[in-house]
C-alpha cells in the first residue's frame, strides 16, 4: 500500500506549483506534507505560511479528507498513505 | 461613467483590474473595491442620491458597476421603523429597525448584494450563475437570475428548513443539497469556481457582491435624515455585512454627508454558532472554527471568511458582540412580532436578543440613537415558530358563540398581565 498523501492545489496557487492541479507528497503529518510540497516547489512556502515562520496565513485553510485541520490537531494532524490534504482559501458567504 | 479605481487586496494592497476574482494572489486575502473618491466630491451628495431611483441604485456611484444596473429594480430601499414601542419595552431613547425583512424580490438583505452581482455577472458575460447558500443568498440568486435568464446552480447544505427549500425551488434553479454543514458547502463551491466558468456570486463575484452590502448602511443614514446611529447591531455569519455597513458610515463620512458621531458596530451571533463573539470576548485576532448548534441556521457560519475582519471593525469602532440561546432568539421574534408588527426569523431574533443583552449589560447607553439590523423574514422559518402558541378556537357561525368567546377572552386578558423582558 502506498504512502501517497494527495495535495489539492487551488487555482491561485497553481503558478507556484509547477501549474499542477494536485501534488502527490509523502509525510506522516500536515506540516511534513506541507514541508515536502514547499520544498518542491519553494515559492509556495511564501504563500502558505507567514514570513518565515510556521504561522499559517490566516486567509487559507487545510482540510484533511475534507475535515478543516483546526478541529484536528493543526500542522500535528496525523495522515496515511491515500490522505487528501486539500489547500482552500477562505471564502465569504451566507 | 463608474468611479470604480481597482481591485485591491485589503492586506498587502496589490491591485487587480476590474475583473472575476476571489482573492489575492499573493496572500489570498479578500480583494476589495477601491473608488476614486475625489472625484466624488461635489458630484456625490445628498441632492444627487435623493434624485436616484427608490431603490438601492440611488447609491449607483457608490457601488462597483461599469454600466446599467441590469437587475435589482425594486431592491433595497427598505423601511427603517423608528420602533417607539420596542423602545418603551427596553428602556431605550431612540432605537430603529432597518427591516431587511422586507426586501424585494425576496424578503431579505441578500436581494442587495445579489442586485450588484448579477448585474457583474451580466457584464462579463457569464451565463451561469451560483452561490453556496443557508438558503437566503439561494433565493435571492434564482430569483434575480430567473428575472434576468441566467441559468443557475444553488449549492445549500441537504437540511434546510422547508419554507427555504420551496422559496428557492419555485425560482427554477439546479438546487443541490450537499451532505454537510454551509461550510462544507462553501469549500466546494470555492472548487467549482476554480474548475467551472460559472459566476459563483460569493466566491469570484465576491469582491461585487459584498459592496452591495454597504447598501443597507447607506439607507439607514439617509433614512434617518443624513445622519447616523450611535450604535448598529448586525447579525454576523460570514462577515459580510457588518464590515460593509461600517465602511458604507464611513464613506458617507468622508464624503461629507453625515457628520461623523464616531458609529460603534456590535456583533450578534447565535450561542451555537460564535466563533466571533468568542474572540471578541477573548480578546484575540483569529477566531477559532466552530461546529455550529444553532435554530439561526442562515446565519450558522462556523468559519467566517471574513471573521477577522468583522473583529477589527468592532475594535477600532468601539463595539462589542454578545451571542444568544435559542430560547432566547424565539423570544426576540416574539418581542419585535408583539411591539412593532415585525416578523423576522431567527437571524433576527439573534440580532435582537443580542441588543438586548447589549443594552441591559450598559455595553449600549439607553440614551443614544441604536439600530438593530434585521436581515430576513420570519415567513421562511416557520418551523420554529410551530407549537409555540395557544390552541386557536373554533367556534359555528352564530353571534352568540361568538359573544361568549369574545367575554373569556377579555377577562383572561384581564388576569394575566403582558409578559415583559
């Protein structure tokens, strides 16, 4: 069985990684596999995450098999092989 | 000719040109409209507005359309009640209602920022349009693009009330129920706009959409003579309106049409759903997600977009939040029902109870002028008023049945007094 964790791209941040829809990574939690996509594609490391740090810019959410990390454990959430990690911006609504 | 300047982010600034757009490149922060505000001065005043339409294009330059409005003919414009008797009940000197309920075509606040969306749609030529909804923004898109032959998508979470369900189904629209709550349902509909050439109105129409908000702001200036409430309480969901109301008092500032009285914004959330009055109570930036509890399902938003915004707004104008139980909000549209002849659904009841607990906490003075904002009408959410008054009496077709009625109902009135808050 694979380790493949999936990552969806949206479309804003597809220029920054490499124009791939999704991106297959390994790692067995959220920032490992955020660590492997922004070490593939560095430019995108400036968009997930406030300058330098590994604050996440407030404006995207994470969502693991469509579960928002927030009510997991954040960047500590746990994957498996066949996890989607899904990247979405904040939208407005109502 | 438009004074429409740009597309700018609200926190890095990068300007865009008029275009569909859900956020920033950069950092994915909200883009907003920018005007040319000089070139309003001595163009746009209160002569200029008083001679538009009665309805919500009276405030066309102040709103991001290039050309005609295209729909929303009859929206907005709604009446501002100077509620005297809801005042007499909390003990306050001067409060209004700007009452959404009864906004055109579809009897909420949604029919503002529709009006300004779809006539965006129209103007870059798409031929589809959606929305994620809790139902209000769903109706108000399948009406205005039934009216305007646009073919339509509604993406709402699958339980919805069903005074929600026929109120938009009748419009003609593709209704699909999506298993989840509306932030589920949002997070999709954020995936459509990337992968379908459609206008989904709150996601890459967002920029538009939101700026017909100001809209309501706007009406409660001038309806209460070109000046403003000292304190506004608004219902909080995704952090549109309350945000749009404080820059439509500023605008109105800085045009020199009302006199700046330093407005403070409140937010009102349901208990079950309060991630931003928690934070505000916290003290804190970033609200933390919620899994929302709530009978105020229009306005059940556990991950508002534009949360950060709405608590910044409250800071720096000198607001406050309160949150209420469901109980509580039946209440409120009972109490607003009973004094001024308004019936609004939970949001606004939410919105009510919230200022009432505002009021009797002293975070509101009894003696400034406060508007409460009621966004949408009770009709739609029949549900959650069923079972909750007293058997109604059947009687045959003589007068004397009727006489004997009439004679217990007046001593039962005269035993029990008028229940007060």
């Amino acid at each position: 069985m694979s380790d493949t964790i999936t990552i969806q791209i949206p479309t804003p941040l597809r220029p920054q990684a490499g124009d791939n829809a999704t991106v297959d990574v390994t790692g067995s939690t959220v920032g490992e596999a955020l660590g492997a996509l922004t070490q593939q594609f560095p430019e995108l490391g400036g968009r997930l995450f406030k300058e330098g740090g590994n604050e996440v810019n407030r404006f995207i959410n994470f969502y693991v098999n469509d579960e928002d990390i927030r009510f997991l454990e954040n960047l500590d959430t746990p994957l498996k092989g066949g996890d989607e990690l899904s990247i979405v911006p904040a939208i407005a609504g109502g | 000719m438009s004074f429409v300047h740009a597309l700018t982010c609200k926190e890095c600034g990068a300007e865009y040109g008029i275009e569909p757009r859900t956020v920033c490149d950069n950092d994915f922060g909200p883009v907003e409209v920018a005007y040319d505000y000089d070139a309003m001065q001595g163009t746009v005043t209160r002569e200029s507005i008083e001679a538009g339409p009665a309805s919500l294009w009276r405030y066309k330059d102040l709103l991001p359309i290039e050309g005609e409005p295209r729909t929303g003919f009859n929206s907005g414009l709604t009446p501002l009640v100077k509620a005297d008797r809801l005042a007499a009940e909390l003990g306050v000197k001067e409060l209004y209602i700007k009452d959404d309920s009864a906004n055109h075509p579809t009897f909420s606040y949604k029919d503002r920022v529709v009006s300004i969306a779809i006539t965006k749609a129209i103007e870059f030529g798409f031929d589809t349009v959606g929305c994620a909804s809790t139902g209000n923004l769903a109706h108000s898109v399948a009406a205005h693009a039934a009216a305007s032959g646009l073919r339509t998508f509604v993406m709402i979470p699958h339980d919805l009330e069903e005074g929600k369900m026929v109120g938009m189904s009748v419009f003609g629209p593709r209704v699909v129920r999506i298993k989840g709550n509306y932030d589920d349902v949002n997070r999709l509909c954020s995936q459509i706009a990337d992968k379908y050439n459609w206008a989904i109105v709150n996601v890459n129409l967002r920029p538009f959409y939101t700026e017909g908000a100001k809209t309501h702001g706007f009406e409660i200036a001038e309806q209460m003579g070109w000046r403003l409430p000292r304190h506004t309480v608004v219902p909080v969901a995704g952090g549109t309106i309350l945000p749009k109301v404080w820059k439509a008092y500023q605008e109105f500032i800085q045009l020199g049409l009302v006199e700046d009285n330093k407005p403070a914004m409140y937010a009102a959330q349901a208990e079950g759903c309060s991630p931003v009055v928690k934070a505000i109570e916290e003290g804190v930036d970033l609200f933390h997600p919620q899994k929302p509890n709530t009978i105020a399902k229009s306005i059940a938003i556990g991950n508002p977009a534009d949360g950060y915004y709405v608590i910044k707004v409250i800071r720096d104008s000198g607001g406050w939040g309160a949150s209420a139980e469901d109980s509580e909000i039946i209440e409120a549209i009972q109490l607003l029902a009973r004094t001024e002849g308004i019936f609004t659904e939970p949001a606004g009841g939410t919105t009510l109870a919230c200022a009432i607990k505002l009021i009797q906490q002293g975070r509101i003075p009894r003696d400034e002028p406060i508007c409460v904002c009621i966004t949408g009408n009770g009709l739609k959410t029949l549900e959650v008023m069923q079972g909750r008054f007293t058997e109604t009496p059947v009687i045959n077709a003589k007068m004397g049945e009727f006489d004997t009625l009439v004679k217990q109902i007046e001593e039962q009135t005269t035993e029990s007094t008028p229940q007060t808050v």
